[in-house]
C-alpha cells in the first residue's frame, strides 16, 4: 500500500515537473545565456567600478549602465524628465569634534561624553533646560503639549516611546530634532540608552558619514549625550547648562534609484504591480571600508549585491519580452549598505501609488553555499509560496527558507522598506544554508571577486528569480501575507481590508 501510494506520489510530482519544464522551454527565460549573465555581472563587479560606493561617481555609472539596459529592453521609464533615475537626496555631514558641556560638577567631553550630529556653533552660559521626556511627537503622542521650550535647551531621554527595536529607537532620535526646532528649543540634547557602548555611537555618527537629507532644515544644536549622565533626567531633571559647541558641515550629494515599468496584458490585472527589486550598490574600495590585500583593495561585491542586479536587468529582459498579467515595476536601488536609504526613501516618495503594488520579490544575498538551493527569507509568510516554490524547481533548484531566523534577515534588506508599508515582500537570494565560512569568505569581502562564483548558478538563479516572478504575476488570486503576520495589520490599512 504504502509504495504504491509513494509511486503514484512520485508519478504525480514528476509529471508536475514535467510539465512546468515544459512550459519554461516556450519562455524568454529559457533563452537567457550564461555568456549575458555574465558579462552584466563582470561589468557591474569590476575593479573599474571600485565597489559601488553610494555617493561615488561609480556608483552613478551603475545606476546609469542598468537603465539603460532597461531602455534596451523597451521598460518605460517613470523617473525625472522621462528618464529612469529618481534622485535620492543625500547629504555628507562632517562634525568638528570640539566642544565642552557643563552642568554644575560635570564637564562633558566631545566623542567620549557627547557627540553633534547636527547644528550651527552654539555658546551658552548657565541656559534654561527643559525635560520634555522622549521629546516625541506622533498621533497618539506630544510631548510638547503644555509646555514652552521658546529660547531654552530641551532635555530628553533616548529612543521613542513604546518601541524596544533599537535601530527604530536610533532612526527615531534622528528626527526628534525637527520637533525642538519647530517649538523653538535652542538646542536638543538627548541622553543615549542602549545597550551597544557609546564609543560605538561616536565611531558611527560622530564621524564624517553619508545618510538621508532630512526633509526640514533645522539649525539648532542636536546633541546625543552618553548614559553615564542619565541622572539628568532622573527624579530631579537639570535645570541649567552652560555649554560651547561647534558646528557640523553639511553638503548636498544625490544618489539614484532606477525605475522602470512593463505593462500587463490583462485588463484588469494589470493595474497591479509586482515589484522586482535589487540594490546595485556596494561599499566601495580602499582600507576604510575593510580587509584589503596588496593586489586587491576592491569590494567588489559580486555576491552582494551584482548578482541580485543582474537578475533585475535578466528579468527587464525576459519579461518585456513575453508579458505577465500583471504589470511589473522594476527597481535598482541605491544606498543599501549605508542603511537601505534607497528602498527607505522609494517608499516614502513613491512613483506609483503603493496600494496598487500588490507584491514586492526584491533579491539580495550574502553569498551561497549550496548551488542545489535559492534561499527565500519569507518563503512562508506570503501566498505566493507555491509560486516560488515551483518557479525555483523548474530551474532544478530546492528553495528553502531562511536558515538564520534568529538573525532577523527579513527586517535588515530592502524588502523591508516596503514590508512595512504592508506590501508582501520576501526576499530572494542565492542558496545560503548557514552563515559558515564558505559565506564569510567571500562575504562584504575583497575577495568577492567575479572570477570566483559559478556563472552557470548565477544564470540559473536568475532565471529561476524571474520564473518565480512570472508565476507569481499571472496568479489568479492577488498574492497576501499569511494570516497573523507582523505586517498584517500595515497591509489592511493601505489596501484597506
Ligand atoms: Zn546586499
């Protein structure tokens, strides 16, 4: 009994198989070359492009090489002045790393006990404080109601309130400064409370470095003070502070995202989208950013993230060539590395109305350590699923979910810039079974070199990223998050369910 029912089982499946393969071999992906997937791979790889670094000019030729490749293909663009690129406005700010605080016995000193992250030079004696909490303001939540902070120092404790994720809590403190601006603090000073050492926070924000340009331009002192001087804020909040701090450099510098549209066939279906997404970004070159050897000072990122472009540029290809369902919204994204900065402010300027991108597969990887496998983080947590599933297995390839779930792999790429705007959006990458050394080789690495990964994976991949990518986009039903998923309750309000 039971054989037999294993028989009729492999029956059924291989057919399955047989099946699906058969209907790969009519599709443009079948036709994709090693030889094509491999020279887009080479190029955006090379020692030439010195690592991608956001803010570079190679990293523009990058952005300019894939829309290009998209003109090629026929891809409407949906960028500025009819073009592909959607500008990302960035700016370099750069503290002096001199200044002093005091408050009555304490005498503060630059880096070890304060940094500025922002602000014009500012010198005070003895000038009023006022503790305004978490110094937050949202719709459920105002710190600055009822009282006056005109003319005075605001005071207030790290983070957000009711939020225990620190990167949330540290982005958060960021944008307090706008809300002591408007109310016409004089300076805001914030006193740190996580749990990484404050020597950490001055390596990271004390130091010349490139992030998103705010969108309001406050002037005032933003001022982020170690947790050894908590007591301030403790039952008896400081009264007053005398200090001298000195202004933080700012200049203007754009980056790029790519975007691109197909239409789709089906009248109706097409007025959804799914997004295909890749950063084309990497760190750059040079013993700042890393290891580097005599002969090689690139951080090529070949893996991460040439691979998942690469893929992006097949699938404008194959996908233009026979169209979906479904219309398709191409996207390169710039400034992953540095904090998703372009997937974050894709999301918060959109160039279609994100209610109608009904599904987002961006692809982005670590490196591989199987190439019988794709590794999907979220492969569960959507009803596309079996797309992927079956998309992948036609090109021979077992996807399987994320192996490192304690890593919280899901919130660190740009999925997640969309994820949490309510769009399901798993993340595609190459077969990753364990963070081993086979992944830390090569992994933000010089040595991630083209020369070393398998084009006939890489291409193999690819297809089976667009395969994935096309079952998904003639799917009958609209694919969803799964029920009680963390970014259920994001979906229903932009889709309103
Ligand atoms: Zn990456």
């Amino acid at each position: 009994m039971r054989s037999l029912f294993k028989l009729l089982l492999l029956l059924l499946t291989s057919g399955f198989g047989h099946l699906m393969a058969q209907k790969l071999n009519k599709m443009p992906e079948n036709n994709i070359s090693v030889k094509e997937v491999e020279a887009h791979l080479r190029f955006l790889a090379s020692n030439e492009m010195q690592g991608r670094r956001t803010g570079e000019i190679t990293e523009n030729i990058a952005a300019r090489y894939i829309a290009e490749q998209f003109r090629l293909n026929g891809i409407k663009p949906i960028g500025e002045n009819g073009d592909f690129l959607q500008t990302v406005p960035l700016e370099v700010t750069k503290p002096s790393k001199s200044g002093v605080i005091t408050a009555g016995e304490d005498k503060l000193e630059w880096g070890k006990d304060f940094i500025t992250l922002s602000g014009k030079n500012l010198k005070l004696e003895n000038a009023e404080v006022v503790y305004v909490g978490y110094g937050w303001i949202d719709e459920n939540h105002n710190d600055y109601k009822n009282v006056d902070v005109k003319g005075k120092i605001v005071l207030c404790q790290f983070g957000i309130p009711e939020n225990n994720q620190p990167f949330q809590n540290i982005t958060g403190s960021a944008k307090k400064i706008k809300f002591a601006a408007e109310n016409g603090a004089l300076a805001l000073i914030q006193i740190y409370n996580l749990n990484f050492p404050f020597a950490n926070i001055t390596r990271n924000y004390g130091n010349e470095r490139l992030s998103a340009k705010p969108d309001f331009n406050a002037e005032i002192p933003h001022i982020w003070v170690n947790s050894n001087y908590s007591k301030w804020i403790s039952d008896k909040p400081l009264k007053n502070i005398s200090l001298d701090v000195t202004e933080v450099s700012k200049k203007n510098v754009n980056a790029y995202n790519v975007v691109g549209v197909i239409e789709g066939t089906d009248p109706n279906l097409k007025n959804e989208y799914i997004v295909l997404s890749a950063h084309f970004d990497h760190i750059g070159m040079g013993k700042k950013y890393g290891k580097i050897t005599e002969s090689d000072s690139v951080f090529n990122g070949t893996r991460d993230n040439a691979t998942g472009t690469t893929a992006l540029l097949m699938a404008a290809k194959a996908l233009s060539q026979q169209k979906t369902k479904r219309s398709i919204l191409l996207l390169g994204y710039t400034g992953e590395e540095l904090g998703m900065l372009g997937s974050r402010y894709y999301a918060e300027h959109p160039l279609l109305p994100l209610k109608q991108c009904v599904f987002n597969l961006n692809s982005d990887g670590a490196g591989y350590n199987d190439s019988t496998k794709v590794t999907i983080i979220g492969l569960h947590r959507t009803t596309a699923e079996n797309e992927i599933i079956d998309g992948s297995k036609v090109l021979g390839l077992v996807a399987i979910d994320d192996p490192v779930p304690e890593q919280n792999l899901f919130d660190r790429s740009d999925n997640v810039s969309l994820a949490a705007k309510g769009i399901p959006a798993p993340n595609y990458s190459p077969g990753l079974t364990a963070f081993d050394a086979e992944i830390g080789k090569f992994y933000h690495q010089a040595a991630d070199n083209p020369e070393n990964v398998s084009m006939s994976y890489i291409s193999r991949f690819c297809k089976a990223f667009i395969y994935s990518a096309r079952l998904i986009a003639n799917k009958a039903e609209t694919p969803i998050w799964k029920a009680g998923d963390k970014y259920e309750a994001a979906s229903k309000k932009l889709y309103g369910q």
